[in-house]
C-alpha cells in the first residue's frame, strides 16, 4: 500500500473498502496547463470521462481540446469551450491522450476514481492493451511519474522494440524532446521522463522516421469571433466598392 502510494506522485488519495471487501482508491491531482498546446491526460474516472465532467468551470473560453484517431492517422474535429461547454464533448478516458491549447495559464483538477490497470484486491499493475502498431496518442492509464526506460512499459504494456520512438512536448517551452530506443543502448536522447496528467507521441512498429515532421501539426480553426470580425470586413468592403 505504501509503495503505491509513493509511485502515484502528485495524487491525493482517499482509500475505501467497498461492500465486497476490495479497495477503491480515489483522489486528485491539479495539473497545471501552459499556455499554447499540452499533451495531457485524465487518469481518473469520474462520470461519464467527457470534456465537459472532467473540465473545471474555470476553463479559459477559446480554449480548444484535439483527439487523435489512431485508425484514422488523423485528428477528430477540433472541439472549443464557449464558457457554457464544449461544441464536441469528446470523452477522454484512461491510457488516452488529447491535445489542450489554452489562451492563458491556468490548473485543471481532476477527480475520481484510479484506473483497475491496478488490481483493487492485490495492488499488482497490470496492463496489456496490445496497441496496433502506427503514431499513437498515448499516456499511463495510472498518475505515474517516471523516465521513459519505465514508462514505456506503463503505458503499452510491454518493452520497447528497436526503432520506436517516444515524443514528449515541454508545454512551457512547446519543444518536444523526441527519443528513440535501440536494443542494446537504450534511449537515444536520454531518458525522458513522462508526468502523471501528461500523454505522449508513441511510434509504435518504429515505422516513421524520429523527427519533428513525424508528429502531426495541428491547423487551427477560426473562432466564432474571428470568422465574425472577418464577416463585418468584408460586408465593409463590398459596401465600399458599391458605393465607389
């Protein structure tokens, strides 16, 4: 019990025995979101794990949320907070990970109940969701802190394979530090270590070439507001010409 305790950084817990004698182990953690993107992650269940249950009501407006689909090799349709909710309440669940781009800097608590990746009865970490092979948004299903020589394991659920590489992004700095694992050596760019609330790139097969044109660029979409504002100025310019 203590050992899961500690391997749990940053997460306050409450343990209780349910009616069947098994342990429910819930809390919460703050994360802190930068402005610009964060790969992050909602590593406990609460409700039904959508966007508009896991977010605080304090999420800055024009804040938008990005969702991968790994078959697909392509973004979802980027989803906005309007200040009353998101227009595409996605849900974000365990061992996925989304992209958050914030206007401003600001703390997400999330709350709720630690992932059954641990086993409630012997506290044993088991993980196995054999991943097909391809780029895949992916974080711990559990609040870990830990290198990438550990992490990986958490997070797929077996050892790296020579030629997969890892791309965790730095949202202070928005520079990703992107390394890859060769049998034998290791790491190649150092171990990086993966946060708990954090997800990551994983090119799993180590099918694509371990740089920066690897990783999907997100194309903003116009807010309302712009799209507004662009509106006005081309009503203005139309009625100019006519008046011309």
């Amino acid at each position: 019990m203590k050992t899961l305790i500690t391997i749990l950084a940053g997460l306050l817990l409450t343990i209780t025995v349910r009616a069947q004698g098994s342990l429910n182990i819930v809390g919460y953690y703050n994360l802190g979101i930068s402005p610009g993107y964060n790969l992050i992650a909602n590593q406990l269940s609460f409700s039904n794990n959508t966007l508009n249950a896991i977010f605080n009501p304090t999420t800055p407006i024009g804040s938008t949320f990005s969702k991968w689909d790994p078959v697909a090799q392509q973004f979802l349709p980027v989803s906005t907070y309007t200040g009353s909710g998101w227009t595409i309440n996605y849900s974000l669940n365990f061992a996925e990970g989304g992209i958050l781009s914030s206007p401003v800097s600001w703390t997400n608590t999330f709350v709720g109940e630690v992932s059954h990746a641990i086993d409630p009865n012997t506290l044993v970490y088991t993980w196995h969701p054999n991943y097909p092979d391809g780029l895949q948004l992916l974080s711990s299903p559990v609040p870990f802190t830990g290198p990438m020589d550990s992490m990986f394991t958490n997070v797929v659920g077996r050892l790296p394979q020579e030629g997969e590489w890892v791309a965790i992004l730095n949202p202070s700095t928005q520079a990703y530090i992107i390394s890859t694992f060769h049998n034998g050596s290791g790491w190649d760019n150092g171990d990086p270590t993966l946060s708990y609330g954090q997800s990551a790139w994983f090119d799993l097969g180590g099918g694509l070439a371990a740089n920066l044109s690897s990783i999907p660029t997100l194309v903003p979409e116009p807010s309302a507001a712009i799209l507004g504002v662009a509106g006005v100025a081309t009503f203005l310019f139309r009625r100019r010409r006519h008046a011309d």
